[in-house]
C-alpha cells in the first residue's frame, strides 16, 4: 500500500514539473521597454545612415548630380506628394505584387506538396524547381512580353515564374524535416491521405512552409521591379519600376533614390506588417517564443 502510495506521489510530482516546463510565463511588456527595444534601434539606424550620407555629400566624395544630398531626395517626395501620385505610384506596384504573390501561394502550395509526397513527381520536377528558383527572374522578361504584350499580364507572369519555384521548394523543404513519428501517429489515428495532410503534414510543416513564403514574396517583389524597369509603357500605369526608370531616362539623381527608398520601404513594410507576425505566431504556439 505505502509502494502505491509512493508511485502516485512520484506521479503526481512528474505531472507538476511537466506542467511547470509547459508554462510560460505571460507578462505585459511595458511600453517604454517596446520603446527601447524595438522602436528605438531601427530609428537610431536610419538617422546614422542619412547622417553618413549627408557627411559623404559635405566631403564632396563625389560630383552632387551623382550624389544628391537628402535633402534633394526628401524635395521629390514632397513633390510627388504635393501631385498627389505618391500613394499612387506605390499602389500600383503594392497591388501587382500582392496580388501576383497570393497567385503564386494558389500553384505553389499544391505543387509543393505534390514533389514532396510523390517520389516520381519529385525526381521528374524537383530538379527543375530547384533551376528555375536560381534563375534570375529578369530572364523572364523578354519572352513574357512576345508571348503576352505590354500589359498586366506580362507582370503576373514574370511575378509567377519567380515566386512559385521558392514557395513549392519551401513547402518541400518543411514537408521533409516532418518527424516520421509524426506521419506514423497520423496513420494509426486514420489521418491518412488529404487528411492526414491537412491535419499531420501541413501544421508540422508549417515553420519550412512560412520560410518559403517570405522567399516567395521577395521573388515576387523583386521580379516585378524587374518587369516594371524593363517593360515601360504607358498603358501599364506608373510603378515603382517605372519610376526608377523614369529618373535613369530623365538622369534624375533625386528621382533615383527616391525610387530605391520607396522599393525598400515596401519590401520592409510587408515584412513587419504581415510575415514577422505570422513567424511569431507559429514560433508561440509552438513554445519556442515567450507571450508579452
């Protein structure tokens, strides 16, 4: 009876620590701590880099019309501002890349699962995902506009045979780091097939699967700034890419960087506002991130 006694009070105190090494610990981050740590670096970054910029322009490194000074670049958005073609010109591009993006989540998502869950597909496809993902998606400039004119459609393209290579490659990278233990506990609970692969595969895959999507969205971002550079027309609308090469026509110095600024600036807005969330999202739930 005492044996008993003792084993489920060895129980019990297992069952507490394993609780106590479950817990997180959940606590307010208080504001000026968010301050300090999160607003303030980036902040404190930006002003040391137009701070070195403005000191490369008072030492005459070089002749100004190559190197504006801030001030120049901070004129042209107060311009295109004043125009009101600024928010413009940024949605034009934001629209085609988000949208070009979610397009190529719709193939890639399948596709990628069909390399990493059908060895045939995989040794027939898989090489070639893998050569196209390092093909510069300027290549796909030319031939788009023969084959599709200058218009919208030849912006989803190069958009598409960018991205789709890097989010099926990292679907397939998260679907073959999924524990077998994983795929085996499915099988004996009865989720096999489609089944099994929305509720084993996927959530299991999901931290791979995300990596491709940022992978993704940076092919996405960066094969339509080299459709828009390349494929000016006026019926297409005016893009960021076009902006950019509007001022290399115009030798625009100011016009330049602003352009490259604004490029930047989007790519890091879609990262903070959509993906970082995501990432710490799926890192939480899986108690590798502490709640504040």
């Amino acid at each position: 009876m005492a044996s008993t006694d003792t084993k489920a009070d060895d129980l019990a105190g297992l069952e507490a620590g394993l609780d106590a090494l479950d817990a997180v610990q959940v606590r307010k981050t208080p504001t000026r701590e968010i301050l300090l740590n999160k607003v303030l670096p980036p902040v404190v970054a930006v002003v040391l880099v137009v701070l070195v910029w403005q000191l490369l322009v008072w030492v005459k490194v070089t002749d100004d019309y190559k190197l504006p000074p801030p001030a120049a670049v901070w004129d042209s958005l107060t311009e295109m501002w004043v125009q009101g073609t600024l928010l413009e010109v940024i949605w034009t591009s934001v629209s085609r890349g988000l949208l070009g993006f979610v397009m190529a989540v719709a193939i890639g998502t399948p596709l990628g699962l069909l390399v990493a869950r059908v060895k045939v597909v995989r040794a027939a496809i898989g090489p070639i995902l893998s050569g196209l993902q390092s093909l510069p998606s300027v290549a796909w400039v030319a031939p788009a506009i023969i084959w599709l004119g200058l218009d919208d459609r030849t912006m989803y393209a190069v958009i598409l045979l960018g991205a789709v290579p890097s989010v099926a490659n990292g679907l397939v990278s998260g679907v073959d780091q999924v524990p077998p233990l994983f795929l085996r506990a499915g099988r004996t609970i009865g989720a096999t097939g489609l089944r099994g692969t929305i509720h084993i595969v996927l959530p299991a895959a999901l931290p791979g699967y995300l990596a491709g999507l940022k992978q993704g969205w940076a092919f996405s971002w960066r094969s339509l700034m080299a459709a828009e550079i390349i494929a000016s027309s006026p019926d297409l609308g005016l893009g960021l890419g076009q902006l950019l090469e509007n001022g290399r026509n115009n030798f625009d110095m100011p016009g330049i960087f602003l352009a490259i600024l604004l490029i930047l600036f989007v790519g890091i807005a879609i990262d903070l506002l959509i993906f970082s969330p995501l990432e710490r999202r799926v890192l939480r739930s899986r108690g590798l991130l502490v709640k504040s």
